[in-house]
C-alpha cells in the first residue's frame, strides 16, 4: 500500500529532490512552455503546496509568465512614457523625473522584483538626499502609473506603489492681489504686456494660455475671450502651440466690460496684424518667454512700490482673479468651466477662500432666527 501511495504520479506539476538535498517543483504554464519554481524547497510538502497554489493560480486566471517581468523599470518606464498620448510639456516633464528620481536607483531593476521596500527606502533615501517633497510626489505619481500599467499588462502581479499619501504634495498658499496692486502692476509693466496683466487676473488665464491668443479670438462684440490654444516652452528653448491642457482648458471666457477700452487700446498699438496675429509679442515681434517676461513682471513689482518678498507671480493674478469669481458666488462648476478644470480640486481651492461670503450667509440666517423669535408664541 505504501510503496502504491510513493509511486502514483501527480496530476498537476512534479517535484524532484536535487543532489542538494533541497527539493524543486516544475510545472506546465498557461503558455504550454514546462516551468520551475523561482526556488528550492527544504522539504517535498512545501514544494507540493506551493504546485497546489500555483495550480489554483491558473484555474482562477490569474497565472502570470514569471518570464515576463524580468524586463528592466527602466526600459518599461521609457516604453510607457513613449506610448502615452502626452503634451510634449508633459511627456518632457516625465522624462526629465524618471532619468533624474529613479533609473538611477530603480531603473536596472526587473518589474517583478522591485518589492514595496524598495520603493519605501527609495522614497526614504531621496526625501533624506534633499529632493524637494513636491518633486519627489510628482515622481511617486509617475511611478505608480507606470507599475499599474504593468499590473494591467499582467507582468507583474500587484503595485509596489503603495505609500499612503506619497503622492500628495500640499504647496504652501499662494499669495493673493489687492485690486489696487493688479491695476499698479498693469499700470507699471512695459505697455505691450497692460492687457496681459489684466486678462491673467480678469480672465484668469494661464501664461502659455496668453500667449498663445490671436485677434480672432477676442469678440469685443460679445467681449468674450476663446481659448483653444496653448504655448508650451521646452527645455531647449523650443516654443509650441498645443491644445491645452486638458479638455476643459478649451473654453469661452465672459470679459468684465471694463476691459474693453484697454483691449481695443491694445489690438490698435500692440497686436499683430491680421486675425492669425498674436495678441501679446515681445520688442521684437517673438512670442514672450517665460524668462523673460519674468524679468520685466520684477520690474514692474519694483515701480509699483509691491514687495518682492511673498514672491508675487503672475499666475498668482490666475489665483487672484479665480479667489474674486468664487467670492461672487460663483458654483463649483461655474468656476470649473472658468479656470478650464475638468477637476473639482482646484476649483475648491478658491471655494475655501469665500469666508467673507460665508459671513454674509450667516448673518442673513441670524436675520432669519430674529425674525422667528420675534414672532408672538416663538
């Protein structure tokens, strides 16, 4: 009886003791192609259970070619970056953070054996190295979407991303603008970037936003602003119009009628000509670099009398002029549809800043209260 029992063949896989004295377990992939464990065993019952479980694996298909991982976190992620429909700001953004955050620490790694400790002490060590947190969140964000398509494309079986919060990076509050500082700043800039000024806090725009703006898209007759276009800086220098930044970025924008002396002033002495042309060019007829313009932003905070201390920007004027439309009353989606979200994160940033309203309301509500008591039996 016993001598049947070591005899009968398994019915899935087998297992064989090595010259060693420890034991291995082979078996048949989903592929056909004969495997083996990725080790030995000390005893033949843990090599039997671990066929059990990997023959459970492949009943349920969830079986993964262990093969397939073994391709490097640094090939993978240039494959990934590749293959993603990026802006070029973005895909170069990308690019820029996997070469200098992690190929030099991760990159040389197989996909199947980078472990969530790795990722934890890589995360430790960079934080330690210096590497600024709202960086190094970025980069997490990156990494986890590159491991999640790799679970997706089953070569690996779970992200290794799995930090909690890691991928938030909280950036102190910007600075607002008083309304008085807006109109010092646009009455001190250099007068071909006035109107600039205005639009970034009135129709809070964004920089590449404004400079990508031709005449055909400004309706004085509706004063209503179209925004489809967006110019993005590349690291060399190189300057494209793209679509913005998401869906949401192409959008109308309502103008205060107040502006319009200071757009026609601006389409009759600053503009290019012709519909094609572009509503803000430098001296010499280019379009703004973000340097440079930031120079001459210096400039005009210096003649306004604004200290340079809370470190003023001008897309702190798209914060500003976003602050004021939530203070209005603007809803959630009104603001989203404004800004050009498809998010409501940042829309909510400016909701936050309605505390004055937020006053009002109750103070309307204690009006309320009153007159209830006030009536006879309350």
């Amino acid at each position: 009886m016993a001598g049947n029992a070591k005899g009968r063949k398994r019915r899935f896989g087998s297992v064989r003791k090595l010259p060693s004295g420890a034991w291995q377990a082979r078996y048949t992939g989903a592929d056909g192609l004969p495997r083996k464990a990725p080790t030995t065993f000390d005893t033949k019952r843990s090599a039997e259970q671990w066929l059990v479980e990997m023959e459970a694996e492949l009943l349920r298909g969830e079986w993964l070619d262990p093969d397939a991982g073994k391709v490097t976190l640094a090939a993978y992620a240039d494959r990934w970056v590749r293959e993603r429909d990026l802006k070029a700001r973005t895909r170069e953004e990308y690019v820029r953070h996997l070469r200098l955050h992690v190929q030099p620490y991760l990159g040389e790694r197989a996909l199947n054996k980078v472990t969530a400790a790795h990722v934890r002490s890589w995360r430790s060590d960079r934080l330690a190295a210096g590497v600024g947190k709202p960086t190094l969140a970025k980069t997490y964000r990156i990494l986890h979407a590159v491991f999640a398509t790799a679970v997706d494309d089953d070569l690996i079986r779970r992200n290794p991303c799995r930090i909690k919060g890691a991928g938030q990076d909280k950036t102190p509050e910007r600075p607002t603008a008083t309304l008085d500082q807006v109109f010092a700043i646009a009455d001190s800039i250099q007068p071909r970037y006035r109107l600039l000024v205005l639009l970034a806090a009135f129709a809070q725009l964004r920089f590449g936003e404004l400079v990508a703006l031709r005449r055909r898209d400004v309706d004085l007759a509706q004063m209503e602003l179209r925004v489809h276009r967006a110019t993005a800086e590349m690291q060399d220098g190189t300057q494209l119009d793209d679509d913005p930044k998401s869906a949401a970025g192409t959008r109308p924008i309502s103008l205060p009628p107040g502006l319009r002396v200071d757009i026609e002033s601006h389409l009759a002495r600053h503009a290019q000509a012709g519909p094609n042309g572009r509503l803000f060019v430098g001296p010499l007829g280019a379009i703004p670099r973000r340097r440079n313009f930031n120079r001459v932003w210096r400039e005009a905070l210096l003649v306004a009398g604004i200290p340079d201390s809370p470190g003023l920007h001008l897309h702190d004027l798209r914060h500003t002029g976003s602050t004021w439309s939530a203070q209005s009353g603007a809803t959630l989606k009104e603001l989203m549809a404004r800004i050009g979200h498809s998010s409501t994160r940042a829309a909510m940033i400016y909701q936050h800043a309605t505390r004055d309203r937020d006053h009002a309301i109750a103070a309307a509500l204690d009006a309320l209260i009153e007159e209830a008591r006030g009536r006879p039996g309350t």
